[in-house]
C-alpha cells in the first residue's frame, strides 16, 4: 500500500491505523509480551507526567518494530523538565515498563516522577538526597522513576523483577518505584 496516492495519509497514521487493529486482533497468551512476529503484538506506554501534566498514550512498538516518530514524543515526554532537555531513552527501559505494566493488569497509567536527568540536575538533586547516584542511569536515558495509585512499590517492584531484565529499586517512603535497563539487580525497601 503506498502512501503517495493519499498525501493526506502519513506513514505515521497508517502505523496507528494498523495498531488499532492489531490491538483488536492482538494475541492474549499471557500478560507478557509474545515475541513472535507476525503474531500482531504491540508495546504500549501510558503515563502522565507529575511534574508537568503532561499525558502519554502510545503505542510505540508494533509488530517487531519500534516507531521512531513515536520513539521521538516519548523521549520528549521523559525529557529534563527542570531544563527541557530532552534525551534518546533506552528502549529497553520503554519494555520493561510496559511489560510491568502488563504484567501488573492496570489500566491505570504510570505517574512519571523521573526519567531523563541532565548532569546539571543529577548533580543538584545529589546535594538535595543521598539516595542519588552520581552516575545515575538516568543521566544516559536508561531509568524511570514511577508509581501506580492502585499498586504498592513492592508491587510493582516484583512485576519489574519478573521482566528479569534490568536495575529495580523500590522507594517506599517516597512512593515509587526505579525501573532501569542495566544489570538485573535489586534494592531499597
């Protein structure tokens, strides 16, 4: 199907049109991913922003591929609000918190507390907390700071611990849980 004959059709709004569909015909094997191609899978992100209000509804994987121009909002959504700075996030991160989400069977979108940190921020918030590593992975865009009214830290710690697949910290007296795509690990309480 070609593009051209229909200037008014992006490839954009043919991905979503066929994300729509493919969210109808989608597989429900279990509440993990199904790797297959062809198998109509997609990976979604739905998340509100607690700094900025902002909301992110998308679909950014379809079919074995990601959607740069997806892939673009959502580094957007994630950027350094202190500065708007924006960075490219890990897709890795973007799985393993979709798979989370998945795997925890909410609705409900995540509240983005902290995904992209410039050095200038991490190096500020370090003064601020000893809870802050200098050489924090959200400086790369590789972690996300988030929380679900309907799920506890530990909750949602133990369905990013099933993903085994990156760095989960759980902060509980601050409500939220770190979710990052480095060596499979764990801490906090």
């Amino acid at each position: 199907m070609s593009t051209s004959a229909n200037p008014g059709f992006s490839r954009r709004a043919l991905l979503g049109i066929f994300a729509a569909t493919a969210i109808t015909a989608a597989p429900r094997m279990s509440k993990a991913f199904a790797f297959n191609r062809g198998a109509g899978d997609i990976r979604r992100l739905k998340m509100y922003s607690g700094r900025t209000g902002e909301r992110l509804d998308a679909i950014y994987w379809v079919d074995g591929e990601y959607i740069p121009e997806v892939l673009t909002e959502v580094d957007q959504f994630f950027r350094d609000w202190r500065i708007d700075r924006s960075h490219r996030i890990d897709t890795r991160t973007l799985d393993i918190l979709a798979a989370t989400h998945n795997i925890l069977d909410v609705s409900e979108p995540y509240m983005l507390l902290s995904g992209y940190r410039s050095p200038e921020t991490n190096a500020m918030l370090r003064r601020r907390s000893s809870g802050v590593a200098r050489n924090s992975r959200h400086m790369v865009g590789q972690a996300a700071d988030v929380r679900l009214d309907n799920r506890s830290v530990s909750q949602i710690a133990r369905a990013a611990l099933a993903c085994n697949a990156g760095g989960v910290g759980r902060y509980s007296r601050s409500n939220f849980t770190h979710v990052d795509c480095g060596p499979v690990r764990t801490w906090g309480g």
